[in-house]
C-alpha cells in the first residue's frame, strides 16, 4: 500500500531491523534509498542513498520531496549483513 506525501514536504523515515528469528538487531549502521522521477524531468528516474541515524533500537533519516516529480517513488532500507527489506511505495501528490 502506498504512503501519501504531499510534494515540498519532508518524510521522515523510521526503520527497526530484525533478524532472521524475528528478534530487533541494531546493526552498525544503515541507509535508505530513494528512488524517483525527477521534478525536472518526470521522464528520468535516479536515486539518493541517506544515511540513517540510530536511535535506541531504531534508525530514521529525512528526505525531502520537492526534488520527485509527482507520482510514485519507493524507499528500500538496508543494513550491513541484513536482508533488505522489501521497498516501501510513496505516492508524491500535490
């Protein structure tokens, strides 16, 4: 299911990493990936990987929208010697 997010706004990214028994783990670090059409181009796609910032058990990192053009992008989080988790769909409307 798709995340609405208004363009020009800022998503904040939060992400909890499990292992393969389902237990929370906190690696040493993490990253999201972004990927989207380009405001200036809705034709061309590309890609920004954030670094995360842990948190306790969690990790969050922000991006802000108004570099998409509208329609859908997708965040993937990943995590040395973790599995990336399936991406996430975003739906940049106005």
């Amino acid at each position: 299911m798709p995340f609405n997010v208004t363009s020009g706004s800022t998503v904040v990214f939060t992400v909890v990493f499990f292992d393969a028994s389902g237990a929370i783990t906190v690696p040493t670090s993490a990253t999201i990936t972004v990927t989207y059409p380009l405001s200036s181009n809705p034709l061309t796609t590309t890609s920004c990987a954030i670094d995360m910032t842990q948190s306790g058990d969690f990790f969050t990192a922000t991006w802000g929208t108004g570099v998409a053009a509208l329609g859908k992008s997708s965040a993937t989080a990943s995590a040395p010697g973790i599995t990336s988790a399936d991406p996430q769909t975003l739906r940049i409307i106005s």
